[in-house]
C-alpha cells in the first residue's frame, strides 16, 4: 500500500492559521475506481484512501510509516507562498 505525507496550507476561506503546519498521511488507492451501474458515481472497494492521519512534524508522519510498513512512502515538499503584495489605490487604476 502507498502512502503520500504532504503538509498543509492555510485554509483559504478564513483567515486563520489552525493546522496551517501540520502534516497529514494519506493512503493513496490501490484499486481502480469504477463507475457504480445504477447511479453513475465512481467508486471502489478500498476503504484505505479515507483514512487521513496528521502529525505534527514531518519526521513524526515518517517513524509512523515505517512502524506500520507502510510501503512507496513519497513526501509532497510543500509549496512556497506566493505574495501579492498592492496597495488599495491599485484597486481604482
């Protein structure tokens, strides 16, 4: 079973900054998914892919891995932030 840990962002429908640093492993799916025949959803057996686990550091995310034998771990390096920094007259140019 694979598994990517990556870190979270800032929420960005609020302002705040709850969890903005935690990092979160995710079991990623080793089936295909499949279109159910009465209602058309996509869906599969693998239960494994709603499962999320957060730590609070990166080498935390990674002793858990290897303790459960968690095999094809990949780190997503999180994205750098991008500032757009303008002044409120820009708003009227």
């Amino acid at each position: 079973m694979a598994a990517r840990i990556y870190q979270m962002g800032k929420n960005a429908l609020q302002s705040g900054k709850a969890r903005a640093g935690t990092w979160v492993l995710e079991f990623e799916s080793g089936s295909r998914r499949r279109a159910d025949p009465l209602m058309g959803w996509s869906g599969g057996a693998d239960t494994q892919t709603q499962v999320k686990l957060s730590f609070p550091t990166l080498e935390a995310a990674k002793a858990y891995a290897e303790r459960e034998g968690v095999e094809g771990v990949h780190v997503v390096p999180a994205a750098a932030p991008k500032l757009k920094l303008q002044s409120y007259a820009d708003n009227f140019k």
